[in-house]
C-alpha cells in the first residue's frame, strides 16, 4: 500500500503505487499497469488519522503496511 498527498493537500492510501498527474494535481491508480480502477483508493481522514505530515505533493508515494492490532478484553496487547 502507498500514502500520497494530491497538490490540495489530501492524503489518499493506495493499494498500488499511484502515478502523478500533472494536469489536475492529484495522484491516481495507474490503470494500464493494474487491474484496480480509479475508484480504487481511499482518502485519509487527518482528523482520525493525523499522521504522515512529512508527506507533501513534491514527495513520491510513501509504501507503508497495514497492521491489524489484536485486542484482549478491548485492550490492545502492548
């Protein structure tokens, strides 16, 4: 997965790592190297998930993972 900030500043998580395009400012799932579609990509929230603040657009993409936390009782086994 990859962490990429458009030009207005949005955080966008991509399954794929997205292209840049110059034209409208924003990155995009590269569609003739994948099967994913356009749609295929979710905004980050920063209120909930204030994170990534060193990303900005003249950045590549960042690959991170996703972790699941596992839970016991309802409180995360640190």
């Amino acid at each position: 997965m990859y962490v990429a900030r458009d030009k207005d500043e949005c955080l966008w998580l991509f399954i794929d790592k997205p292209i840049r395009s110059q034209t409208n400012g924003r990155w995009e799932v590269d569609t003739q190297n994948s099967l994913l579609r356009d749609d295929d990509c979710l905004q980050i929230d920063e209120c909930i998930i204030p994170d990534f603040p060193e990303i900005s657009w003249e950045d590549e993409p960042i690959e991170v993972d996703l972790v699941r936390k596992e839970k016991k009782n309802g409180y995360d086994k640190r």
